[in-house]
C-alpha cells in the first residue's frame, strides 16, 4: 500500500472525524515519517486532536502515535486552552473548550523543535428538511439511492461533506459539494448508491439509513478534493491549512441528520 493510500485510510478511519492554503508535496516514494495532525471541531463538542507519524513505503505496521506535544487552542473571544493528552489512548488529545457556530478556532501544534499552526471556522449547520428514495433506471436494472432535500443559504458559500449509514454501517463512499451554482436554491441531492460499500447488497425496503451532512469551512472543503484527487492517482499534493510542513488538516464543522426506514412509500421515480 503506498503512503498516499495508507494516509487517505487514516484519514477516512480518524473522520468516524482557510483562509491561507499550503501545498504539501508527498514523495510516494520516500520513507521519512512525517507528521500527521488530524484535528477537528463541531458545535458543542470539544476539540479533538490526533497526533501520528506516516510510515516508510511497505511498512504495514500500526501507525506510531505522538505523545507529549503540547498542543494550544485559542478562540476568537480570546480564550486560550492547552489541551491534554488523554490517559487512556496515547497521542490524542481532547480540549475542555467546546465549538460554537460561527466562531473562529487557532490551533497550535508543537511537536519536538516544529511547530504547526491552523485556523478554522465552524460554519453554521444546514438541516436535511426531508429524505425519499430514488428509483434509479438502467436499461432493465434499476437501483435505489437516498435523496436529501434541504435549502442552501444565501449570501454565504456552503460546502458539504454528506455520509451515509446503512442498518448501522457507514458507507465508505462520501459526498463532497458545494454551492456554487445552487446558492440559495431548494436542494435535492440524490447520494448514488455503491454496492459495494455494503456487501454487493442493493438498498431495499426494510433497511434503516441514516445521513450525516457536515457544513465545512472552505479549507477542509479543499482538502478532502485534494485527497480525493489523490485517490484517483490525479495529484500527489494534499492541501492542508497547517503551516509548518505537517500533512493533515483542522476541520471545523456542523452537522445536519436524517435518518428513516425504507418503505415502499418512500420510493419515488
């Protein structure tokens, strides 16, 4: 697995986890660790940090957590906090301080003699106003997929990171958009469904599904395109809002849910 994979992998499993962009280049080829910061913060809920190294081209060994950073976060108001390592698992670190929409987060990240720094913003979240099934028709096939409908604010750019969970499971399959051309407007988001994320088994009546739809702030936006980019072998170069060199990203974000029980009724064409 090269490091771009198994770094995308950290990434999905830790995801379960702006203004100024930096361009990190990623040498597939080379095996010196870096460091991997994966930070993120939500309306009400505290901020949570993973500290880790990336590891040399065909190590398949569990990834080496970072202990004994000292890691600062600092809001808008002016409150600042060091945040503590937990006790029980080693190299993440949870703060005391809980997000509030629209509100502006500095973190600081130092690591031995480097220090690492990023700001974001939790945008408002967007409620799902309702969810159907859509009937999708191919030739003599057909396949169902969920729908969201929601209304996209105006006046402010709104990007989206949607999920979805099937009877409990959530699908590795993720959903990135934006407004650009709908800002403002009625939304319906038809989530395509891949088998494949659920055992080569189809959605079908009876099942449970359940949809998260994250409001992110712009440069976690960015760098989940640029990790998808990579994933498609079309860049080797996350973008990352973290000065300093470090991969990763600090994500702020709210979520909007919907969750319902396939029925026939809910079937539309």
């Amino acid at each position: 697995m090269s490091l771009a994979n198994k770094y995308i992998l950290l990434i999905i499993l830790f995801i379960s986890l702006i203004a100024c962009e930096k361009i990190v280049d990623v040498d597939l080829s080379q095996a010196e660790p870096r460091n991997v910061i994966d930070a993120s913060i939500k309306e009400n809920a505290p901020c949570v940090v993973i500290l880790t190294q990336s590891q040399a081209f065909y190590n398949n060994d569990p990834y080496n957590r970072i202990t004994g950073a000292v890691v600062e976060l600092t809001d808008d108001k002016g409150n600042t906090e060091v945040v503590k390592e937990s006790n029980k698992e080693a190299g993440i670190y949870f703060s005391s301080m809980m997000g509030e929409a629209l509100r502006t987060y500095h973190l600081k990240v130092t690591i031995g003699g480097d220090v690492y720094e990023a700001k974001a913003t939790i945008p408002e979240a967007v409620p799902i106003d309702s969810m159907y099934i859509y009937d999708i028709k191919m030739g003599k096939d057909h396949y169902y997929s969920p729908c969201i409908v929601f209304n996209d604010p105006p006046d402010v750019e709104n990007y989206y990171y949607t999920m979805l969970s099937v009877n409990g499971k959530t699908m590795k399959t993720i959903y990135l958009d934006d407004d650009e051309f709908r800002n403002g407007l009625k939304v319906e988001n038809i989530l395509f469904f891949d088998k494949e994320d659920n055992n080569d088994e189809e959605l079908k009546v009876g099942d449970q599904i359940k949809v998260e739809m994250q409001s992110l702030d712009k440069g976690m936006y960015t760098f989940f395109k640029s990790l998808r980019s990579v994933a498609a072998g079309g860049a080797t170069n996350p973008l990352t809002n973290f000065s300093g060199g470090a991969l990763g990203c600090f994500k702020a974000y709210d979520s909007g849910y919907k969750e319902m029980t396939i029925t026939e009724a809910d079937i539309a064409n």
